[in-house]
C-alpha cells in the first residue's frame, strides 16, 4: 500500500513541486487549495497521469474553525480509499506574504500573518496528530529570513521563527511515536508568492543573485526533492532540524 501525504497549499508555487516529487517518490497524495480550484484539479490530473492517487480539498488555514470539518472529510476520504483514517506525512506549507515596515504593519495584517503562518499550522496539527501514522513526518515551511534579516518582513519573519521553535518542540513531544518534525526554510524563490518580485523584479533579482554563493534565485523545483527526501526511510534520523534551502545566501 502506498503511503500517504498531506500538502497544504499544495495547488501552486512551491507547494505545486512538493506534490509532484513527492508522488513521483511513490506517495498517495492529499493536498488543500484556497480558491484556484481550476489548478487544484489541474495538479490532481498531472499526478493520476504518472500513475499516482491524488485528491484536492479547499481549505483556509487561517479559518480555525473549518478544521473540523476538514479533518471530518480526509477522514472518510482515507477510510474509503483504504479503509484507515491514518496517513503518513504532514507538510504545513500554505502561506501569504506581505511586506510592510514594523510602523507601517497594521493589527489587521499581523493577525492575518499570525493565523496563516502559525496558529492555523499549530492547531491544525493538533487536530491531524491522531491520524498521523506512528513513524511519520511532519515538515514545517520556514523561510531564510529567521537566519538574516532584510527591512519589511518583520511580521512574516517573526511567524516562522515561531514555527521553527514549534517544529523543535514537535520532535521532543512525538519522539515516543517516532514521528520526525523539521522545518524547511526557502531562500528567495521565483514564485508568485508575496506579489510575486523574486520572479518578475530584475533588480531584485540581481540583487539576490549577488548575495547566494550559487549565483542566481531559486525555482520551486530546487525545494520539492527536499521535502520529499525528509519522507523516505533514508531520512528516519533526521528530527527537530532546520534545513535551509537557499542556495548558500549570505553565507
């Protein structure tokens, strides 16, 4: 029986790459969307083309309350498709970003960042936990700003330091049911992700090439292999680690 992964945010962007490395590593996948349920079934298609199970649920993680009723749903979807509710990895990656400096960022957008980026990736864990399998994994999305520090992301920066301590103490907590918890932090990638500048500003572009010892921004493709790496048996030793992808920036 194939195992199974779940990818939030997995209809786009960097999430988009994780489904697809991750099936063509032989997994079964279940992955949410917020609103493009055009690409959702898009992504569902590619991964039954390349022999693959997949199915797509709409879900805002910001949104606490629908987390019920999502967990309601995979849940008879799972005990349909295999006749268990349980799954094995857990990929916490929807996200937003904004930029905004520290006297600029209003309540509102910190809240939002805040629901997004952690309270909606802690308690939607809590929730998932019984349904994770003893030996799975979970990977936590960072970014490279918790290690350096550029203006306007204060908000967005701080989220993900919270996810990463979050992601240590995960490792220590489910040790005794050999669940693994590591974080995966992005450099600056070409998506459309936070208006979409790492891919469209050639300034920027430049700039950031100028700073990563390989010379050049990262595509979504360069984070997918990872992810889906930290769900083999080859990566069963690795728990409680930040793993940085960014092409050696700032080093």
């Amino acid at each position: 029986m194939s195992k199974i992964a779940l990818v939030t945010g997995g209809s786009r962007g960097l999430g988009r790459d994780m489904v697809i490395n991750l099936a063509k590593n032989g997994n079964d996948i279940i992955f949410t969307y917020h609103t493009n349920k055009v690409e959702a079934d898009k992504l569902v298609k590619e991964v039954e083309s390349n022999g693959h199970n997949a199915v797509a649920f709409q879900l805002d993680v910001s949104n606490i309350k629908t987390f019920d009723t999502f967990v309601q749903g995979i849940s008879q979807h799972l005990m349909q498709a295999q006749g268990t509710a349980n799954f094995d990895f857990l990929i916490n990656n929807a996200g937003t970003g904004i930029y905004g400096s520290v006297d600029e960022t209003t309540e509102e957008a910190f809240d939002e960042m805040m629901n997004i980026h952690f309270k909606g990736v802690y308690f939607l864990t809590q929730k998932l936990l019984p349904l994770l399998k003893k030996g799975g994994r979970i990977i936590n999305i960072s970014t490279g700003l918790t290690r350096v520090s550029f203006p306007n992301v204060s908000a967005y920066a701080s989220m993900k330091g919270a996810i990463e301590t979050y992601t240590r103490c995960l490792a220590k907590e489910l040790g005794t049911r050999q669940i693994t918890a590591n974080s995966v932090a992005p450099g600056a990638i070409a998506t459309d992700f936070g208006g979409g500048s790492n891919k469209s500003d050639e300034d920027k572009r430049t700039a950031i090439s100028s700073i990563t010892a390989l010379g050049r921004v990262g595509l979504p493709e360069d984070i997918g292999g990872v992810v889906a790496f930290l769900c083999t048996p080859e990566a069963r030793w690795i728990n409680g680690q930040r793993i940085e992808l960014s092409g050696g920036m700032m080093v």
